[in-house]
C-alpha cells in the first residue's frame, strides 16, 4: 500500500508544482496557458526522468527506514513517536512534498522549461525584457 501511496502522491506532487511553475511563468505573456504547458513538459522531460528515477531510489530504500507492516491506527496509537514514524504517519504528505521538491531541484538546475516558455513568447513577438 505504500508503494502505491508513494507514486500516486509523488505523480501529484510534481502536477502541481509543473502547473504552478507554468501558470507562474505564463501568466504575464500573451501565450495560452496549455501551449506553455506542452512547451514546458517537453523541454523538462529529463528533470521529469530525474525525479523518477529518485522515486524508485526511495521506493528500493522504504523497506529499510519505514516498518511497512505499521498501519496508520498502530502509528496513531503509539504515544511517542520518532521522525521516521511521524513520515510514515503523514506518508501522503511527505511523498507529495517529496515529488515536487525532486522535481524543483531539476528545474533549478535546467530551467529549460523556462526558456521554452519564454521563446514561445518571443515568437509571438513579445520582448521577454519589457515584462
């Protein structure tokens, strides 16, 4: 079940940070919200590959920090808990965050998203200085 949890929550997470980063960066020019979109996932294909292959990294390595056999009314039982069973307790959350920070540090280092948004742009013939 947490590995279902985990890929669903990682998919989601990097949704919504690719639209927010889109609507972030497409808001201010005169292109339509879904052809910066389809620029954007184009050009972030191999951030989107990167961030996959950290999700299987943490998928392989779960086994070793979560104790999988836990459900969430053990873990709600428990009087104290340590930090890797709060991350087991909150795993949706956790994974989520997960997935949009593994996708955020792709985009930091490429941000060829960005560029193709702004070329999108510039051949509409806006001057991406102006704005």
């Amino acid at each position: 079940m947490y590995y279902l949890l985990l890929i669903v929550a990682w998919v989601l997470g990097q949704a919504l940070y690719t639209a927010i980063t889109v609507w972030r960066l497409q808001k201010d020019l005169p292109i339509p919200y879904f052809e910066a979109l389809k620029g954007y996932v184009i050009k972030e294909t191999g951030g989107y590959v990167v961030s996959l292959i950290f999700m299987l990294i943490i998928v392989f390595l779960l086994p070793e920090f979560l104790n999988l056999k836990m459900s969430k009314s053990d873990l709600l039982s428990l009087e104290e808990r340590n930090w890797i069973e709060k991350v087991q307790l909150y795993f949706r959350t956790a994974s989520t965050a997960l997935g949009m920070f593994s996708l955020h540090i792709a985009y930091s280092i490429y941000k060829k998203g960005k560029k193709e948004i702004h070329d999108r742009a510039a051949k509409g013939g806006v001057n991406i200085d102006d704005i």
